[in-house]
C-alpha cells in the first residue's frame, strides 16, 4: 500500500508540474520538467529519506506548499512573453487563489463530515499507520481533484483570458469605417495631442501588431480579411497617449479597442518555426570591413550625457540611409546602419530585414559599429530626393552580411513565441 | 513576503550561505535536492522546502547573477539510471552579495533568517 501511495504521489507532482508548465516557451518548460523528475529520483533513491507513507506526505506537503510560487513563476514567464497585461495577471492570480482556497475547503469539509473508522484495539492510538493509510488514500483523490480544479481555473484564464488593457487611457469614442481603396493607397497612423489617434487605410493585422509590439513574423492566425482589407480609424482616448517609452499607453488602448470592436481574442505560445542563426562567417574569426569593435563601452553613460548637455533632449533623427546617432541604429531603404551596439542588438535589427527571428551565435561580446548596404527585394515606389539611390544591382541581404560584416545567416528551426489570432469579427458599426 | 530593494529574501540567503558552505568543502556544485536537504537540515526540520518554493527561488538568484547552472553531462545519468541533474554554483557575485548581506549586521535579517544563519 505504502508504495503504491508513494507510487500515486509522484505521479501527482509529476502531473502538476506538466499542468503549470503547460504553454511555456519549451526551454523553460522543459527545463523545470527535469528538473523537478531529477528532483523526484533523487528524493526517491535517497536512503536517509523516509518511506512509503512519510514519503508520500512530504512529497504532497511540498507540491502543495509550492503551488503559488508555482502559479507565480508560470505566470511571470507568461507576463514576460507579453501574453497577459499587468490586470489579467493580477485577475488569474486571484482567481486561483480563490479556487485553491474553495477546493481547500471543500477537502476539509469532507473530511471532517466523513466518521472516523472505529478503533478495534484498546493501546492509545497516537499515530495508527492503518488510519494514516485509510486518511491517505481517501484524501489524495480529493486533493487531485482540487489541484486539478486550481490549475484549469488559473491556466484557462491566463491562456484564454483577452488581454484587458492596463490602467492607462481608453478610447472613449472611435470611428472605425472600411477604406474604400482597399490596400493600394498608403497607410498612415498618427497620435495627436489630447488622446486622439488617426489611421489611414490600416489593415487590422497592422493595428494588431502595433498593439501588441510584435513583428509580423511573430503574428499568427485570423482570417484572410485583416491583411487584405483596410480602414480609417479616428478614435478619442480619455487620457493623452504618447507612444514613447516602454510603456505605452497607446497599446493598451489599441488592444481595448480591438477587443471592443473587433471581439479580438488573442493568446501567446511557443512553436517551432523556421528562424536564422547569426554566425561567424569564417573560421578564422575575421570580421567584415564594415563590422568594427566600438570605442564606446557603456552606452548608458553616453546617452546620459547626451539628455544632460545643453539644450538637452534626443539630438533630432539623421536623414534616412545615413550614419547612427551614437548608440543608436539607423535602417533605410537597402541601408543599416548601427552605433555601439551589440551583436544580439544586431540580430534583432536584421530580424526586422528578414521578418524571421535570428539568434546570434557568433560568440562576439561588446559593442560594435556596423554598415550594411544591399539591394532589397522589393525597390521602393517612390524614390526620395534627399536619400542615396539604391543601386539595383547591389547585393541581396544575405550577401552583405557575408561580405560586409564577416557574418552569416543560417537558416534552421527554433521555438519562437507567437501571438495567435484565436478570433476576430469585422468591426461593429459606429 | 515583499522583497526590499537590493535584499534578498531569507530563503534565497539561506540558499547562499550553504552554497558558500558547500563551496568552503571543496564541493561548489549542488542540484536542486541536494540544496533542499541541506536546508531542511540546517533547519533542523523534516520538511523539504517546497518545490515551486524553492526552484522559483534558485531561478531569481541565478537572474540576479548570484547563481549559476548547467546541466551535468550526459554520460553520467546515463550510465547511473537517472534523471540529469542541474548543477548549481555560487558565483563570485553570489559570494560578494552573501558577504555584505552579513557584513551589515544580522539586525538586518529576519529572525528566521537568523536562525538559520546561526546552525548553518
């Protein structure tokens, strides 16, 4: 009995850690799934460890004691990936501790309902391993069944849950009309003083993107209809929304209007897509001619003197297609350039170019200068008087990375964490 | 319990002190068992610091720089029948953090944390 107890207890420790590692990027999924069945080998092939039903307990005691640090970590995870605004993860927290506190309940109700077996012998019973037993195998499916209870409240609210904007400005009013060009005229979109936000001819994968700070590659799912229809939005918040800084409040508002008015349901995960790995190009370790170690070492400092000067405040944007402010980057038309930047900041710019992620696995460590000129896939339509003219018969993008920054794009597949489209309705009327 | 800013929580002290312990024998290497039976010893109690407890907590201190892991080699779980272990180290920043965590006095740490400062 005892090992079929002990047996059953693993199991469940086992089980939970699926349950709230479930939807995590693989890595940390994985990753704390060994680590806690190492954890439970080692418990198990321990000789100074109790056994059978002393075990059990102390395995239940620290699965059950670890629950919200469990539900913590999962939802950090969940919150970092930018699945869930700062409101939902509070919500999903109250609501399992709330079921976790309902199932606890009901389990001790239970118990002390149920009449306690009668005790045959006459010895004082301080610790009768027959009743521990009879209590344990009683109990345990009802603490299963609690657990169980917890997990799918708190997993379907952080999984299914639409983000619910955070306490920053909503749009009070907006205007939402399909664009009679369709896709053919430009798209324009612009924050005005006073909380107001205009688009021109916005496709609604666009306004998704935007809202949830994701490149296209990373945006999965939803009908044919949010690429290849478009519309003008005019929309007035209740606060002002700047779209500076970290935190901005126009995504929030953004998402609530997407909820709103486009029944926008939306969840993050993991999959398994084509990406790149930035790699040296050559085994000897040399750089490109445009790839050169920075002078600079702490950009902070840098940028900290640049906001104190006189004057203060950013330096204003370099014409497109010529040099990075200091450390800074500057992309145009078939040109890159960055300022003291590292080679993972890289990655992420070539990301953009590529619209896949890329990893960078080059080894290299500090900061860099780097210039790259190519001749994208697709020319501009309009040409800009103040910018150099793309040589159309320049080298593709891969090719300058080769070439230029001693760098190459490999091509693989690894876990990428998407936002997917569960559902979304054609806007309702104003 | 609310983290003060710069501080660490008794668990994730505790954690370093028998880091730095283990490190002082000549063993820096620990897995997340081993660590929680150490503790419980320290402790002087039967119980296992709980998972989610514990291994959120080896996380925050491997975030913070004070922690470092890999996972051991293949071949040794493999030839041994079990699970690969992730094996955890104090980092020199672990022992500096450690070291001006005691070094601003015990009045500081909370009675629990004294406590188990104090057996360790």
């Amino acid at each position: 009995m005892s090992a079929a107890v002990l047996r059953f207890a693993v199991a469940l420790v086992r089980r939970w850690t699926r349950l709230y590692t479930w939807r995590m990027p693989a890595d940390l999924r994985d990753a704390r799934r060994a680590e806690i069945d190492s954890d439970l080998w080692e418990f198990q092939h321990d000789e100074e460890a109790d056994a059978g039903l002393g075990a059990a307990a102390l395995l239940v005691a620290r699965l059950l004691a670890g629950i919200p640090d469990d539900l913590g970590w999962s939802l950090d995870q969940v919150a970092v990936a930018g699945a869930l605004t700062q409101r939902s993860v509070a919500l999903s927290g109250r609501a399992a501790g709330a079921a976790l506190f309902i199932c606890t309940s009901w389990v001790i109700q239970a118990d002390a309902s149920r009449t306690p077996p009668a005790v045959t012998n006459t010895r004082p019973a301080v610790f009768d391993r027959n009743l521990e037993a009879t209590t344990m195998t009683r109990t345990l499916p009802r603490l299963t069944a609690g657990i169980m209870a917890t997990v799918g409240v708190s997993m379907h609210l952080a999984a299914q849950s639409p983000p619910v904007p955070s306490d920053g400005p909503l749009f009070a009013v907006a205007s939402i009309k399909p664009n009679p060009t369709g896709r053919t005229g430009p798209t324009r979109s612009q924050v005005q003083p006073g909380g107001r936000f205009v688009a021109e001819n916005i496709p609604i994968r666009l306004l998704i993107g935007q809202a949830y700070q994701v490149p296209s590659y990373r945006l999965v799912g939803g009908p044919a209809w949010i690429e290849s229809e478009s519309f003008d939005i005019d929309a007035k918040a209740n606060g002002e929304l700047s779209a500076r800084g970290a935190l901005r409040p126009l995504d929030g508002a953004l998402r609530g209007l997407l909820a709103d008015r486009f029944n926008l349901v939306v969840h993050m995960e993991t999959r398994q897509l084509p990406i790149y790995t930035l790699v040296m190009a050559r085994a000897d370790g040399l750089l490109g001619p445009n790839l050169v170690r920075s002078s600079i070492t702490d950009c902070t400092a840098v940028l900290s003197a640049v906001l104190a000067a006189p004057g203060g405040g950013p330096p204003p944007p370099p014409e497109p297609g010529g040099n990075a402010p200091p450390c800074g980057v500057m992309t145009g038309n078939g040109t890159f350039s960055a300022d003291s930047r590292s080679l993972t900041q890289l990655a992420s710019v070539i990301s953009a170019m590529v619209d896949r992620r890329v990893v960078d696995q080059t080894g290299l460590t500090g900061l860099f200068n780097a210039h790259l000129t190519w001749t994208p896939d697709q020319m501009p339509q309009q040409s800009n008087p103040n910018v150099r003219p793309i040589d159309p018969n320049g080298p593709s993008l891969f090719t300058a990375v080769q070439d230029q920054l001693g760098l190459k794009l490999q091509s693989t597949t690894g876990p990428v964490d998407v936002l997917v489209i569960d559902s979304v309705e054609k806007p309702t009327a104003d | 319990m609310r983290r003060k800013p710069g501080a660490l929580v008794p668990l994730e002290l505790a954690i370093c002190e028998v880091a730095a312990k283990l490190r002082r024998r000549g063993s820096g290497d620990f897995h997340g068992y081993e660590i929680a039976k150490l503790l419980s010893e320290t402790a002087d109690t039967r119980l296992l610091t709980a998972y989610g407890t514990l291994y959120r907590a080896l996380g925050r201190l491997e975030k913070m720089g004070l922690l470092e892991s890999r996972w051991e080699d293949a071949d040794l779980p493999s030839r041994e029948s079990r699970p690969a272990r992730r094996l955890y180290t104090l980092t020199g920043a672990g022992e500096n953090a450690l070291r001006e965590t005691l070094t601003v006095g015990t009045d500081k740490v909370s009675p629990r944390a004294r406590r188990r400062l104090a057996r360790a």
